[in-house]
C-alpha cells in the first residue's frame, strides 16, 4: 500500500523534481514542509514512513538539528531518514573537496544533490523496507 | 579589584593594540583587573550571519562558555564583537533547541554555555559600573578646552531597543565632561562608519566616513572619540583616501575613549599607545593646554 | 416533573452550516425526555418573529414550564426569547438561551465535534433550566440630574443637550475653564471656521445655562452606586478667588509679577502669571490661582493681587479651602478626551532639541490670533517667517514602537496648517505622508484644494530630521531625510521649519479613571464600548456612557455627534423613571447562617451589613450587584444567588457532561 | 501540476526562526530607505527590495547590490514601524545568494565574507593580510594604490599583525565547527 | 493512544459574564477556531466560583477545568478576580492532596478583546490535558463514574 514520505527542504524546484520522481513511481504519497518548523509540526501529528531531509535551510545548516532532534524523541527515533544536500557546492569554499561527514547526523543514508532518480527510489525503497524489518523485531 | 572577563577581539592585537593597552591602564587605575579570555577565538563579525547563522553563534557561544567557567561578566571593547555576544546570549536563553545543538557542538571543546553570562562592552564598565563620580575623582590632567566629538558608532547601541534612549544617548558626553573635555553637538554620532563596506563598497563607506568628518569638523571638534576599532580605522586610516576621493582635506585625529580617559588620568601617552595614529594629536593637546584646534578647511 | 421545550436554531448556516441541526433536536428529544424535554423543534431563524411565535404557541398549547434555546450568544437575544416566554404567560427568567453559534459551529472546522458539542451543551441547558425560578427584575428609580465629566466640545454638546432638555446637569471640568483642546485651534478643518467663533458660544450657553452646574478646575474623586442612583464625590480645589463677587476685570493677572510657562493652554509656547485666566473667552470668566508657583504660598509674601483687586468685599481669599461635594446623579457621561502624542519619544526627530521643530499643538498657538505670536507663524526665534516649511504627518501613530493606530485627524491637521502656511506666509510646504486619509465630507475636496496651492506632496515616512549639514544650501535649515517612495529616491529637504502633525494619545491616567468609574479600557486606555459598532457611546456598566475622543480618536463633528448621543441615551434612561435591573441577587437565608462573617469583607459595594444583635449577615439587594462572590465563599451556602444557584450550576455541569442520560442513549 | 510556492514565502521560510514580523507586514512606508546611510549607492533601496520580494521578482533581486551594501549597522530595524527585522532579512539574502552561488558579478561582498570566514575556519582569530587578495584585485587601479598605501602606513605605525594568530586548542576548534557544519574529514 | 483514535479530554470552562465570555463570543465572531473540547459555562464573575463547581466536574468524567476572568484591575465588580486567584492558589493544592495532578485545573486571564488570545490557550490547554491522559476520577472499577451509568463518551451516540 501506499507509503507516506514527508520532505523538508526550502528549495521549491529541487523539491518539484524530487516529488515528480517520487510520483512517477507511484507508491509514495510524499508531503513537503519547506522550513524546519512547519517539518517538525507535520512529524508531530501524522505518522510517516520516511523522512527526506534537506540541511541547508533557514539560519544555516538547520538539517542537522532536526536530524538529531528526531533522535532524542522516542515517537520518531525509528523513522528512517534519507539526507539529500548540496552543502558541498553551497559552501564548497569552507571545506574545499571534502566529504560530507554524516558522523553526528545519526541518520540512515545520505545522498548528495544533483540525485539520480533510479538511485533515489533503490535507497527510498531500501530504507523503508528495514526500518519495516526493524519493526517487526527489534 | 572588581575582575572581568575581557575579551579583546582580533583587532585589538595589533591594529587597535592602543585600544588594548589604554584600556587596561585606565581600569588598572580604577581598581579594575580585566582578565584577558584563555584561548579566545574570533567572533565571526559580521561576515559569518551571512553564511551561517548557527556558526556565528557556536563561535559567539564558545567564547561565552569560557566566560561563564571564569563567572565573571563579559567585557567587549569593539562593539562589533560586543553586538554578536549579546544577542548570541539572547537567542541561546530564547530558543532550547538553538541552545541545545550549539551546546552540542561545544561538547568536542568540553565547554558549555547555559546563560548565565552578562555581556557589557567596555564603556557600560566606565559609566554604569564604575560611575562617573569615581572616574571624575581620578582625574588629575581635566582635557580643559579640549572639544571632542562623542562617536558612538552603530552596534554599541542598536539592535537592542531597550536602551532609554536609542537614538540620543547622553551618557558618551558626561564622561567625557567627567574628564573635563568638552563634547560638542555631534549630530551624526549614531551614523555607522561604514564597517565591512570599506572593502565590499569602497565608495559608499568612503562617503559616510566624509559625512561623519565633516560633522566633526563642523562642529570644531579637536579630536574625534570612538568605542570600536573598526570605527577608528575607518574614520582615521582612510581619512587620506577620503581626501582624495572627494578633494577634502581632513586632518582629525580620532583616538579611543580609553585614551582620552588615560590622558586625564595623567597616564604617560607612551602608554596609552599614543603615536600610533595616522593623525597625530596636536602636541597641545596631550598637555591638555588648548593651542590650535586641527581645523581645516574643506 | 417540570415540561421543557427545547428549540434549536439553524440560524441560516450559521449554525446548521458546521452543526447537524437535526441530529442534535432528535438526540435532545429522545436523550432528555426523562429530564422533562416535552418537545424538540429546530427552525431556520429561531430569533425572527415566525420562531418566537413557534414558543409562545407550544407554552400556550403543550402548557410549557420551561424553555431552552440553543442558538447564539445570550449576549444577543437572551431578551428576545423572554420577551416572547413572557407574552405567552411563562416568567420571562424560566427561559435559558445557550449558544450553540459562537462556542461550537463559528469556532470548529470538525462538523462530528461540533454536533456532539451543542449536544452536550443543550444537555447543560435542559439541566441548569429545571432549577430556574421565576424572578421579577428589579425596580430601580433614576435620579433626573446627570453629571458629565469633561468640558471639551464633546462633554459641551452632551451637557448643552440635556440642560435644554429641561434636566439639570453637573459639568466637571478639571482645567479653570471648558473648551477642551479645540479652544486651543485657531481654525478647524475642512470649513476653515476659526475655533473659537464656532465653540465659544456653546460655551456661553454652558456659563449662563439655568439647569447646568459648572464645577471648573475640580475633579471626581469618588464614584459609588449604580446606574440610577450614583454618588459621585468631587474635589472642587480652591481656586483663591471667590467667584461671586469678582467680575473679571484681569487687574489681579496684570499686576501679579510671577511669570509661568504655560504647558497647558500655550502649550509651552506662552507665559500666563501664577493667577490666570487660561484664555480670553474662557468660561468661567473668574482666575484660579497656581498654588505651585504663586510667591505667596511659596515664601507668604507678595499678595500683589490682593492688593489691586478693586471688588468689595475683596474676591482674592487666601483662606478658601478645597471643597468636596457629594453629588446624586443618575447618570454619568465621560468625555474627557485625549492626550496629543509627545514628540520628545522618537529623539530623531529633533523636538526639543532643534528649536524650529514644533508640534501640531504649538503650531496651533502660532497661528492663533490670541496666541504668543499674535498669529503670525515665526520660527522658535520669534522674529523670522518660514520660507520653506515641512509637515511630518503620522508622528507616533501607526507604529508598532509607539501608537499602533491611526489617529484619525492628523492628515486632515497637517492639510489645514499646509493651507495656513500658504495663506499666512507664502512659504513652500513640503507635506511627508504614507497615505493621505480624508474620510469626512468635503475632506478630500479640501486635500484637492491644497493640491491646487501647490503643496508638495511627498509618499515617504520621515526617517529623520537634523542638523547635520552635508551639502550647500543646507546651512542654518533642519534637513528632513525621506525616502521619496513614488520616485524611489532619498531625499534631503532642507526646510525652516518642521511641524511634528502628532497622533492622538489615550489620556495618561486613563485607566485610573476607567477604574475609578467602573468600566473597563482596552490595553492602550480607550475606554471600551459595550460595541464597537452598535452601541459605541454606552458602557458595559449602566448608566455611563462615553463621548469623543475618550473611546477613541476622532474629529470634531464625530465627537458632537456622539455627545448628543450620550444625551439621547441619557434622556431616554430619565424618561423612563425607573428601570428594570437584572434580578441576578444574592441573598442570606438567615436560619442557615452562623453569623461567622466571612462574606462581609468580601464585598466591594458593602453591600452585606451584619446585625450584632441576631448574629446575622444581611445583604442589602438595592447595593447588590451580583457577582456570587459571597455565594461561593458561604461555609454554610446560607448565601443563595439567584440567576446563577449553586443547584443550577451544579446541574449544568451535570448537563454538559451528559451524565445519568437515559439508558438507550448508551451506544450497543 | 505541484504547486510550488512564491518567492516571498521562500524568504518568509529562510527567515521562519527570526524575531520580528514578517515582510509581508511591510506597508511601503519608506523609512528604512530614508534612515539607510548606504541607501543612495544601493541599486534598489531596502523598501524597493522588500516590495519587490513580496512581488516574487526573483531575478531582479538576485541581481540586485542591496543586501551587499547593506552595512548591518541596524538604523532601519529599529526604526521600521512595522517592527520587521530588516536587517535579518539582509543576511537571510545573503546567506540565499551564497547558497545558490547567484549573485551580481563583480560584487567584492561575496568573496570577501567567503575568505573571511574560511580564514577563521582554518586559524580561530581573523587575520588581515590574509583576507587582501580576496579584494584587492577588484579595486580599480586608484584604490589599490590607496590600500598598499594604507597597509604600508599600518605596518610603519606597528598596526599590522605579521603573523597570522593561532588558537591554542584549534583542533578542537574545528571539530566543534564539523558538529555544526558536518564537513570535513574530521575523523 | 491505545486504541487507534488519539484521547480526546473533555474539559469543563468556567467564564464570566464580562470579560471572558465575551471573549468566547468575540473568537466566534471573528471564526478563530479552536479545539472542540471545551465545553463552556457562564458565571456572573469569576468570583462566583466555586471550588465545589470544579472538584464536581472533575469527578464526573471532566479530565480538565480552565477558569477564565477579566485581567486583575479590570473586573466589573472591581475587585473580585483577586479573589478568585486566591481560591485557585489553594484549590491547587487540595486538587494534589487528592491525588488530581494540578495541571489539570488552569486559570486564563482575558479581556473581552482578547478572542484570539482565548481561542488559543484553549487549544495549547487541551494539548497539555490530553498529554496527561484521561483522569477517570472517582470511577468504579469499569471505568465508570460510580454513581452514574454513562460516560460523557458513549453518550454522544
């Protein structure tokens, strides 16, 4: 049945052409939130599958709290979370040629932006399938 | 020997180092001991909110959080650093989960900031701490006749809104009547000097420094008084290119309030980082004797 | 077992539009039957003639005892609906309205929620109703006289209104002379009549008028009953002069050598001496004496205008004292007016500081014939005339750091002093708006005719006026920085002479007299209107009513217009002789109570006496005003509140938490 | 077919944890324009900006010098009528711009704030003479000479740091940096 | 959230004739929304309530009570809201002396301009009520007031 994602991430075309992916498949009912806050509201009071995250937005690198916010609250530990950003090239002249470091972003995958459709649906559909198995027996 | 924490900021090394060294020596006399930060870093000015809000804060907050293990009451001289402090504090008391990443963060320098820090830049020390009585004591060499222009500059006093008086303070002119100066109407003493823009908009910084000499030299004033080091590299360093630019020729000296404070206490100039100006001080002046103003024509 | 009809509304859609009207009146019939429900009926606008005649057929046919609404606020047509019990022979106070609109189907999204919500408060009603007896409102008698606080043009219109009416009025007024801050213009917008041609007769007809009681530079202290019946106690502070035996003549200012600023009339701009007459054709003629800076009070010398005063028996009596006066009145009118912003809070704009920044008020005295200047507009320095003169409009108004609201009048102001400029000096005007507000008649007509004079109009909120010279032609002017919003430039309009139009300001202790007199005020300290646009001129408390610029800024003809209205409401409340008050009492049953006193200090109005001979409290139902404060705070519930008794409380919550409903209302 | 949303409620979402109220508050009244002392160097002045964001014309104010110009010295924060955080706003279109690399060229601001904060990123304190090569090379030929100038004067005068300053617990530094900014290879 | 619809509290209001009844009419005039759980209940003044009023409803199936009133300083019988707060301080405590967590009885000031203000602390109220869970105070053993048979839910067939 079909699975419900939500997406935060303040730029409106990247999230244009990831929902258009996403519903080209046609198993994902994906909700968006454009800032931190209207994200968090929306994990408050409904139940997603996964969680699509973007981190540089609002003040600066806001992905990152959210992310670890999610690991502190007992309802929304489990959900599975895919990082999807372009820090390199945003801020690229900070840490030239340097890798994203996930390491304090407790998160399940990361993939950074421009994203490949075909790679996109393999990790969403991945992902989601062992957070399910997760569940089932923790 | 009331203590503070003092964090002098990047610039007071060696650019405003005579920022440094006057301030140290006038508090010295007032029974004040500013203990310099350990391991202070720089506080982003204003370059970093235009990157990353939350990295100006963490570097903001780390240097709050060595304050607060000191528990002592933060001072900053320039009030560039002294607006990023502030409000830093102010947002990390506002917002948990802001205070709660930063705090996070400044775990890998096992350093913590919970809130409890007051932030004061160094001239509330002189006026609301100290008071003006005790300062007016001190003075042995009253600036008789010396007419100075009070520059409060733009961040000392904005964006907080809470000051009595936001747009007309008074109390830059009482201390310097407390020093025996005379501080003349300076009407455009809350006009900003440009600040970063000398340098990404040479020529709209150039024309607010020329308006703000100008004012200066309207009113007679001898020398021209700042809180920030920015301020007075602005206002004093490019006073040539000003010239050049607009076809003036300023010549006002611009020294730290500091110094003019130590110069009433009968400090020695030497050292109060007197001869590092561009502009010197009319030799009459630093005896205190009133000779000729350093008037020009524009 | 009482019989209940229950009436539930659609109002439109307002009601059946979130609420399913159908749904709750089957419910409420099958639910509440054993609770005396005889009849449930829903219909389509419950408060129109057709609905009220569905409730007095059904009370007359079925022998109804009870009724319940569910419909909008009792605010609205609790009346309504027991006019109409009434008429069908049921006591008007056996009828209970609940409001199903405003607490369910206006502020819920969810229709589900909101149906089962009206249940449970019809269910509230049906219950709390059982317990209803039958009351009769209470009589209260209304004292024919009337005081109005505040002479300004508003507390003028009300007073003059009433008087002829043939009603005898107390006018307050705490300055020497009425007239309020129009005495102070010189000419009034859009007519350009001069002020005082159109408001010194009205004041006349105060002075002289038989029915009306002038009690000038006197203030209400304190306020005590209720509407009908208040006492209201004013101090009448000694103005040294006896009033009776001086004529007038002016020898005693003349010759009293004390010279005052005059923050007041002149707004600082003229002197007055320590014994004054504010202005010419003040109202009372007679001085009043300045305790504060008169010598003789300071060091008991002087006594100049003793000396010279030419009456006989002397008028100037150093011994007078303040009096306090006890006056019954039935009811009371407020016009006390504003307080003009004061420009010394925004600093950038130099009032105070640069000399030639004036305020509308000071501006005001300039061009006034009997002012300082003898109405020739000169700058600060008393000598030179203006050739360039800017009007900052919105000066403290609609600004989140100041005044939130627009003040109504000050694009009209700074319009009419454009126009005195021209016409006085010729000077170029500059005026600096956001948006130019000419709502009245014949307003925008008069902006019309300032375009014609050639005013400059610039759309941009003044940032700043200084001193700072930057470029030629700036020297020795006050230069006003704006952007220009139309054009996108930033401007820097070198002009003599600033006029700082200000907003409308409540006045500074509003809130103590909104406290004294027992009204509320909103957070700013207007005083607040029983409705903002259907009753704008009564109070929620009877009997005080409100006029002018009190309640809110407005000009001159809104502010005649609502002191008339005062009148009318006034007259109307007189007419009647007595009212009928809302029967909502406490009362002691005095077998229940232990004497143990607690209710007696409970009581704002002492309205509960205790007789130390039977060891009793008694509460006296003329002072009552209901509040049940006592009712709850009775060890012994010897205190019973009729309206709100403990038993139709306790059966409404009962009610509203749907307990001990019938059996098959339980769901299988 | 997705709805995607306005300019303006782009900016409102940069701006969703700042005080002060939001642009659409903005009544036009001019102030902030009046008050800014860059205001007559800047291509569109600060209410113009503001106008034209909550009109969505996206381009022009990419394109647009303002929110470079802008000295952040706060006059038009405390003063705006509506209470809106101008100024908050400026850096919010600064950060906007860094991040999608979209501003006008030519403009020093951008490179300057990019080689000043990496230069703090890399020693802890700010550094001067470092940060000359970001700007330098962009003056016309005028101001050049007058910046050499001005730096030869300073070095006479004692006032121009030589050595770059370190922190002591710099490593530390960055690692406090990668937990917010998590880039780096900070292992 | 046992079963699979999230708790709903019930929760009584006790407003006053003239301020803060008037702002419930004044939120339903302007249409601010605001959650559905509060069921109100006019007093002439805030004064006029009884501690008894509040234990009552909340044994009897209520799992939160909000006392409104005009703001200190402008109660239409001038005075009597102080002594309300009074009543509330000490109603607090007998609440936790009976086992009843204090949060579950809140006390709103608001004006009769202030329906924004009310429409919102009910909602952010109802929140904190429904984070306590239900109360069941005073219930037999299923659940059940002891004495009546119904509860306010299944009542609402």
């Amino acid at each position: 049945m079909t699975k419900r994602l939500l997406m935060i991430d303040d730029d409106p075309d990247f999230v244009a052409g990831i929902k258009s992916i996403l519903d080209s498949a046609g198993e994902f009912e994906v909700d968006v939130a454009y800032n931190p806050k209207d994200g968090l509201k929306a994990l408050q009071t409904r139940e997603y599958d996964l969680l699509l995250l973007d981190i540089m937005m609002g003040r600066g690198a806001e992905g990152v709290m959210i992310a670890r916010k999610l690991r502190k609250d007992p309802k929304l530990r489990e959900m599975p979370v895919l990082i999807i950003t372009g820090m390199r090239e945003q801020i690229a002249f900070l840490f030239p040629g340097e890798p994203i470091h996930p390491r304090f972003v407790e998160v399940d995958e990361l993939v950074e932006k421009p994203v490949e459709p075909k790679l996109l649906l393999e990790k969403v559909k991945s992902l989601i399938k062992t957070a399910e198995a997760r569940k089932v027996n923790p | 020997m009331k203590e503070y924490a003092y964090y002098p900021g990047c610039s007071l090394e060696k650019m405003a180092v005579s920022y440094h060294l006057s301030a140290v020596e006038t508090t010295g006399k007032l029974g004040i001991k500013l203990k310099e930060l350990e391991d202070w870093s720089c506080c982003g000015a204003t370059a970093y909110s235009g990157i990353d809000e939350l990295l100006s804060h963490t570097l903001s907050a780390r240097n709050l959080a060595i304050a607060e293990k000191t528990g002592l009451d933060f001072v900053a001289p320039c009030s560039a650093c002294y607006k990023n402090m502030y409000f830093t504090a102010v947002h990390m008391r506002k917002d948990a989960d802001l205070a709660e990443h930063i705090n996070f963060a400044l775990e890998e320098d096992n350093l913590h900031f919970s809130g409890n820090v007051t932030v004061r830049h160094l001239i509330e020390v002189y006026v609301n701490e100290v008071g003006l009585e005790e300062i007016k004591s001190k003075v042995t060499r009253p600036l008789e006749g010396v007419r100075v222009a009070p520059y409060y500059g733009c961040q000392i006093m904005r964006p907080r809104k809470d000051h009595e008086d936001v747009e007309q303070p008074q109390f830059f002119e009482e201390l310097l009547a407390a020093i025996g100066a005379m501080p003349i109407n300076y009407p455009l003493k809350m006009r900003c000097c440009g600040g970063s823009l000398i340098i990404s908009s040479r020529t709209a910084a150039l024309s607010m420094v020329r308006n703000l000499l100008q004012s200066a030299v309207d009113g007679q004033a001898d020398v021209i008084a700042t809180t920030c080091p920015m301020c007075q590299v602005n206002l004093e360093c490019y006073q040539q290119q000003v010239n050049q630019e607009f076809g003036t020729n300023f010549s006002v000296p611009v020294l730290y309030f500091t110094q003019l404070i130590g110069l009433a206490f009968g400090i020695t100039p030497k050292k109060l980082g007197m001869g590092k100006e561009f502009v010197a001080l009319a030799p009459s002046l630093l005896a205190a004797g009133k000779a000729n103003p350093a008037h020009s024509k524009p | 077992m009482e019989k209940i009809g229950v009436y539930v509304c659609h109002c439109g859609t307002n009601i059946a539009g979130v609420v399913n009207v159908e749904e709750v009146r089957d419910w409420t019939a099958k639910n509440l039957k054993d609770h005396g429900v005889v009849i449930s009926r829903d219909y389509k606008f419950m408060c129109s003639s057709l609905g009220q005649e569905l409730i007095e057929q059904d009370i007359k046919e079925q022998g109804l005892t009870r009724v319940v609404v569910a419909a909008c606020s009792p605010h609205l047509h609790e009346a309504t609906f027991r006019k109409a019990c009434g008429r069908a022979g049921m006591n008007p106070y056996m009828c209970e309205l609940v409001s199903i609109r405003e607490q369910a189907s206006w502020v819920h999204t969810d229709k589900v929620a909101a149906t089962q919500k009206s249940k449970a408060i019809l269910s509230g009603g049906v219950r709390r109703v059982e317990y209803h007896t039958a009351l009769e409102p209470l009589k209260v008698s209304i004292h024919p006289d009337t005081m109005v606080v505040g002479g300004g043009i508003a507390g003028i219109q009300a007073a003059l209104e009433i008087a002829d009416a043939g009603f005898h009025v107390y006018l307050v007024e705490r300055e020497p002379s009425i007239g309020g801050h129009m005495a102070q213009f010189d000419k009034t917008f859009p007519t350009l009549d001069c002020s005082a041609c159109i408001l010194t007769p009205k004041m006349v007809d105060v002075g002289s008028h038989p029915n009306i009681t002038l009690l000038t530079w006197s203030e209400v202290t304190k306020v005590d009953g209720y509407v009908g019946n208040f006492t209201v106690t004013v101090k009448k502070k000694a103005s040294y002069v006896n009033n009776d035996t001086c004529t007038g003549c002016g020898i005693c200012w003349e010759k009293c050598p004390k010279k005052v600023v005059d923050n007041v009339y002149e707004a600082g701009m003229g002197i007055r001496k320590a014994i004054y007459r504010p202005f010419p054709q003040a109202v009372p003629k007679y001085p009043v004496m300045d305790v504060d800076t008169c010598i003789y009070f300071e060091k008991g010398t002087c006594k100049a205008c003793e000396k010279f005063c030419p009456t006989e028996p002397n008028s100037i009596n150093f011994e007078q004292k303040d009096e306090f006066l006890d006056i019954p009145v039935g009811n009371i009118i407020l016009a006390t007016g504003y307080d003009a912003f004061d420009p010394h809070r925004i600093p950038q704009y130099g009032y105070g500081r640069l000399p030639n920044v004036f305020t509308s008020l000071e501006f005001e005295r300039l061009c006034n014939a009997a002012g300082p200047t003898g109405g020739n507009i000169l700058l600060r320095d008393g000598k030179t005339a203006p050739k360039v003169v800017g009007i900052v409009h919105c000066v403290g108004s609609r600004d989140k750091n100041y005044n939130e609201g627009c003040s109504a009048i000050c694009c009209m102001q700074s319009l009419k002093f454009a126009h005195l400029v021209h016409e006085r000096t010729g000077a170029e005007v500059y005026n600096f708006y956001i948006d130019i507000r000419t709502p009245g008649k014949s307003y925008d007509e008069f902006y019309q005719r300032l375009l014609e004079e050639g005013t400059h109009f610039v759309r941009g909120k003044v940032a700043e006026i200084s001193d700072a010279v930057r470029l030629p032609g700036e020297e020795g002017k006050l230069v006003i920085q704006v952007e220009d919003t139309l054009t996108g430039n930033q401007l820097r309009v070198p002009v003599d002479m600033a006029i700082l139009s200000v907003g409308l300001e409540p006045r500074a202790d509003a809130k103590e007299v909104a406290k004294l007199f027992g009204i509320s005020c909103s957070a700013n300290g207007w005083f607040t209107e029983r409705h903002p646009k259907l009753d704008p001129v009564a109070t929620m408390t009877d009997g005080i009513y409100i006029a002018g610029c009190v309640q809110g800024p407005k000009d001159i003809p809104a502010s005649v217009a609502q002191g008339a209205a005062t009148a009318a409401r006034v007259l109307g409340k007189i007419q009647q002789k007595e009212i009928a008050l809302e029967p909502v009492r406490a009362s002691v049953l005095e077998e229940k109570c232990s004497g143990c006193r607690i209710c007696n200090d409970l009581c704002p109005f002492n309205a509960i006496l205790f007789h130390e001979d039977k060891m009793v409290s008694e509460i006296n139902a003329a002072l009552c005003q209901g509040c049940g404060t006592c009712v709850a705070a009775c060890p012994a519930g010897a205190i019973s509140g009729t309206g709100f008794s403990n038993e139709q409380v306790l059966a409404q919550i009962e009610g509203l938490l749907l307990l001990n409903i019938s059996e098959d209302a339980v769901p299988a | 077919m997705t709805e995607t949303i306005t300019f303006r409620q782009e900016v409102l979402n940069l701006l969703h944890a700042s005080e002060g109220n939001p642009i659409n508050f903005c009544i036009q009244c001019g102030t902030c324009s009046g008050t800014c002392p860059v205001a007559g160097f800047m291509d569109h002045s600060p209410r113009q900006i503001i106008a034209m964001i909550n009109a969505g014309m996206k381009e022009e104010v990419m394109n647009s010098n303002t929110f470079w110009y802008c000295a952040s010295c706060y006059h038009c924060t405390v003063r705006c009528p509506q209470e809106i955080n101008i100024t908050g706003l400026m850096y919010a279109m600064k950060r906007y711009s860094i991040w999608k690399g979209k501003y006008k060229e030519g403009l020093i601001g951008p490179t300057f704030s990019e080689a000043f904060v990496k230069m703090i990123v890399r020693t802890g304190r700010s550094f001067e003479p470092v940060l000359a090569p970001s700007y330098i090379f962009s003056f016309n030929m005028r101001g050049f000479l007058q910046e050499v100038q001005n730096a030869t004067e300073l070095m006479l005068k004692g006032r121009l740091p030589l050595l770059p300053a370190r922190i002591k617990r710099l490593e530390k530094f960055r690692s406090v940096i990668g937990r917010i900014i998590p880039m780096g290879g900070l292992e | 959230m046992t079963n699979n619809k999230p708790f709903e509290p019930v929760i009584i209001g006790f407003t006053c004739n003239w301020c803060s009844y008037r702002a419930a009419d004044l939120a339903g005039t302007s249409r601010t929304k605001y959650a559905p759980n509060i069921r109100l209940l006019r007093l002439m003044c805030s004064g006029r309530l009884d501690p008894t009023f509040v234990f009552k409803a909340l044994a009897n199936g209520a799992d939160g009570v909000m006392i409104t009133g005009c703001h200190p300083g402008e109660c239409h019988y001038l005075e009597q809201n102080y002594k309300a707060l009074r009543r509330f301080q000490l109603m607090r405590r007998t609440l936790e002396g009976l086992g009843v967590d204090p949060r579950r009885v809140k006390l709103v000031w608001a004006s009769a301009a202030e329906g924004a203000k009310f429409a919102q602390e009910v909602t952010s109220f109802v929140e904190e009520v429904r984070a306590l869970g239900p109360l069941n105070w005073g219930a037999g053993e299923n659940g059940r007031v002891a004495e009546y048979q119904s509860t306010p839910q299944e009542a609402l067939a």
